[in-house]
C-alpha cells in the first residue's frame, strides 16, 4: 500500500484523493481510515510507505495517533491535513517526528509539493 | 477582536470551493429571515466560544460546490426534511476550513455544526443571544446561492 490516508470527513477523505491524482499521482494505492484508531489497524495490516492525516478527529487527534505510532517503533513518514495553521502547533507536529503540514484549503501543488520528497515524484 | 474582513473571507472561501465567491459588507445587519445553520468553535487558549451563523442554503451551495455538487443537487437536496449525508459531511467541513479565519490572533477549534439553535451549548447560546463582537456579511457564490453569514463573538 502507498499510502493511508486518516480523516473523519468522508468529504476530505475524496477531496485529498482527487488533489493526489491531479497531482500526478495517479497509480498510487491508497486506503483509507476515519480515525487515529481505526488507522493504527490499518497501519499494521496495510504498511503503507506515507500517511496523510487529518488533526482534529473522534476518538483519538492526529497528534494522538503520531505518538501512539512511533510508540510503536513505527517511522513511516506522516503529514498531516488540517484547517489549523498556527505556529504552536506546527511545532508541536515536528517536534513530533511529522514529516509535513498541508493547510486546508489546499491545491493539487501544495500537495505534489509535501509528497514528491517522500513518494520521489510521480 | 480584530476584524474579520471580507477581503481574507473571499480568499479564503474562494479557494475552498474553486469558484468565485464574494464576501460583501452588507447594506443592512437586519436579521436574515432564512433558516440559519450555526457552527461553534473554542478559540485557544482562552477556551472562548465563537458562533458563525448564516443562511442554510449558503452553506449548502458552499459544500455543493466543494463536492462538485451543481446547485439543482443542491437545492433538490435541501428541500427534504433531512440533509443528505454527503452534503452535510461537506458542510461540515466548510465549517471545519472556516475555523482559519474565526479568530485572526489565535488558534480557533472547529467543534460542530447544529441546524436548531435550541441544541447549541449553553455558552455558545449565550454568546448567540448576546454577542459583545458581530460581522456580518452578505456572500455570493458564482453559479450558486448566495446569502447572509454572521460572525459572532463575546467579550
């Protein structure tokens, strides 16, 4: 699997897909989840190379699920969606090990931009 | 609080949906007499409440033309009695990108959406009945409905 991608908006969900095939990216595999636990399931049966995560979600916050995934000993790369854009909390998503931060609303560039890095282009 | 202006909304709700939308100062802060949908949202730290409200089939057109939805979707939609669940996931998450422009000093948290105002939190009421701080604009979404959304918030 290419990629995991963890939001409660159903919404969200297809818009992040369709900004990663209008990125070029569109062979990539990808599955998704509605939340941090559901998505710490998914992480260990699907081994996805990237997770796009939303922050604020049920059940357990996107900051919440980076932490209980490297508790885990799990380093795969994660950025992370969301509408809150503040210095604080950018911060507090790299001091966490995230590899990246996409503001909502987005364009299919500032996608391909968190993505190519990571994914080696399209 | 500093004002919200019309100029970062129209951005903001612009780039949200791909199509022109336009917030406007509006000619009157008369009461809009159409059903009004309310978000809340608890800006950081301070743990205050802050309330958008504004006319159902604005927010509707907005979360149409997120979706891709054409307003005849729209509007066949809105006119049964409950909102079809992809629209009201996609209102939602107008909602949700709104909280970027809520507070222009601080961190402001998204937390629901409610369509009857007698179910809002007490403090968010509060703040509905008595706002010390108001905006109030008067949108027009290109291709779609437009409307009236009011910004509210306490002392």
């Amino acid at each position: 699997m290419d990629l995991l991608l963890v939001d409660d908006s159903k919404t969200m969900r297809m818009l992040v897909h369709r900004a990663i095939r209008q990125a070029g990216y569109r062979n990539l595999t990808v599955c998704e989840a509605g939340n941090g636990v559901e998505a710490l399931e998914k992480v260990k049966t699907e081994k996805p190379k990237l997770i796009l995560s939303d922050w604020n979600m049920p059940e357990m916050s996107g900051i919440d699920f980076l932490r209980a995934l490297r508790e885990m000993e799990n380093r795969t790369p994660l950025g992370f969606i969301t509408s809150e854009s503040s210095g604080q909390l950018r911060e507090l998503a790299m001091k966490h090990g995230a590899s990246f931060l996409i503001v909502k609303p987005f364009s299919p560039e500032d996608v391909q931009e968190a993505l190519d890095p990571i994914l080696g282009g399209n | 609080m500093p004002e919200v202006s019309a100029k970062g909304m129209t951005r903001l709700f612009s780039e949200l949906v791909g199509r022109p939308v336009n917030f406007y100062e509006p000619s009157s802060s008369a009461p809009s007499p159409a059903k009004q949908i309310y978000a809340v949202y608890v800006v950081k730290p301070m743990d205050s409440i802050r309330v958008i409200h504004a006319d159902a089939m604005l927010l509707a057109s907005l979360a149409g033309a997120l979706i891709g939805l054409p307003y005849e979707g729209v509007r066949e939609r809105m006119e049964d009695a409950r909102v079809d669940e992809g629209l009201a996931d996609a209102l939602r998450e107008v909602m949700n990108i709104a909280s970027r422009v809520v507070s222009i000093e601080h961190r402001a948290v998204f937390k629901a959406v409610y369509e009857d105002p007698r179910m809002l939190p007490s403090e968010a009421l509060g703040v509905l009945r008595d706002p010390l701080y108001t905006s109030h604009f008067e949108v027009r979404v290109d291709g779609y409905q437009g409307g009236r959304l009011s910004l509210l918030a306490p002392s």
